[in-house]
C-alpha cells in the first residue's frame, strides 16, 4: 500500500512538472537556447586557444630543428678538428635537443587531433543552434497564431456572428430608406408639376385647367337655344 501511494505521488509530481514545463516552454526554451550560444562561445574560446597553442608549438619545433642543425655542423667541425671533448658537449646539447623535438611532434600530433575533433563539434553546435533559433522562430510564430485563432473562438466568435447580423440590418434598414424616399421622389413629382400648372392657369398662363361658372352657363344657353329652335 505504501508503495502505491509512493508510486501515485511521484506520477502527480512528474504531472505537474510536465504541466509547468508546457505552460512556461517558450521562455524555457528561449533560455536553453541562450544556455546553448553561450557553451558553444566557450568551445569556440577553447578552439581559438589550442589553434594558438600549436602554432606556438610549431614555432618552437621549428627553432629546435635549426639550433639542431647547426649544432650537428659544428660538432662535426669540432669532430674533424680532433676536439672529441668539445665534440662530445656538443653532441649531449644535440640529444637534449632531440627529446624536446619529440616531445614536441608528439604534443602536435595532440593537438591537431584535439583541434580536428572540437571543429568537428563545434560545427555541428553551431548547426544545430542554428536550426534551434529557426525553430524557436517559428513556434513563436506559430504561438502568436494559435493565440489570434482563440481570441476569435468561443464567445469572441458570437460576438463576430452578432455583428454581422447586425450590419446586414442595417443594411436592410438603409436599403429599406433608400426605396421609400424614391418613391416619395416619384409621388412628389406630379403634384408639384400639377400645382404649378393651376398657379399659371389662375395667372391667365395658358387655358385654364377646369371650367368656370360663366362657361357652364354658355354652355347650357347654348343647348337651351339649340333645342327651342
């Protein structure tokens, strides 16, 4: 029983750190981004220094080939002299010499080695830090979407719905307004046209539009005559 519940505890605590490293993994991946440039910097520092160190390195074997060169010259003039002491100096001076040109090719064939193996690390660091840097680049980008395409979901999505019913009344509305006022355009047409012909007809403009009182009586007169005839 102990043992179970040890077990439950440890998969609740592993839960919640996962759920903390989702929750902060932008920034956390950002910092172990950083973590990264900076560790590939020191191998680089590293690099710089072994790549000075063996051309140091080179310098002074280089130096050791010549003082052995000319030592080996001038033990053979002493050699060809008769001067064995001076001969033999000479030679001891020529061995020491010859244990540090060894040592040396030695610590060259180190650092070479050295050298080729952390290019070759530090070139695929760089590589992948590269290809980290896109890939941070992207899921920020990618986050900033995700987080557009939530804001409009759920209830800020309804509220896109409602405005757009509400602009469609509007436009009802409006179309609605337009169709009334040329209507009442057409209807107001005639009646100022048909006012203004009875004003000039009244000012003596033109035959009046409707007959008068002196008219119908002419008229009837005229039957009137007409039938008594």
């Amino acid at each position: 029983m102990f043992n179970l519940i040890a077990i439950l505890l440890r998969g609740k605590a592993h839960d919640a750190e996962q759920a903390v490293a989702d929750r902060h993994a932008m920034p956390l991946l950002a910092q172990q981004i950083r973590d990264a440039a900076q560790s590939i910097q020191s191998a680089q520092h590293a690099l710089a220094v072994a790549i000075a160190q063996n051309e140091k390195e080179r310098s002074q074997y280089a130096a050791v080939l010549s003082r052995i060169a000319d030592l080996e010259e001038r033990t053979l003039a002493a050699l060809s002299k008769g001067n064995d002491t001076l001969a033999r100096e000479a030679a001891d001076a020529i061995a020491f010499l010859e244990a540090e040109k060894t040592a040396s090719e030695q610590a060259q064939a180190q650092f070479s080695t050295a050298i080729s193996n952390l290019k070759v690390t530090v070139r695929s660091a760089e590589g992948r830090l590269k290809e980290l840097q896109r890939g941070e680049r992207l899921a920020r980008a990618t986050d900033a979407a995700q987080k557009i395409d939530h804001a409009a979901a759920g209830a800020n999505l309804a509220t896109l719905d409602d405005a757009e019913r509400t602009l469609e009344r509007l436009r009802d509305r409006q179309k609605q307004t337009d169709t009334v006022s040329a209507v009442l355009k057409q209807m107001d047409g005639p009646t100022r046209t048909a006012g203004l012909m009875e004003r000039l007809a009244e000012a003596g403009c033109g035959a009046p539009l409707r007959s008068s009182a002196d008219d119908v009586l002419a008229r009837l007169r005229t039957r009137l005559d007409a039938a008594t005839a």
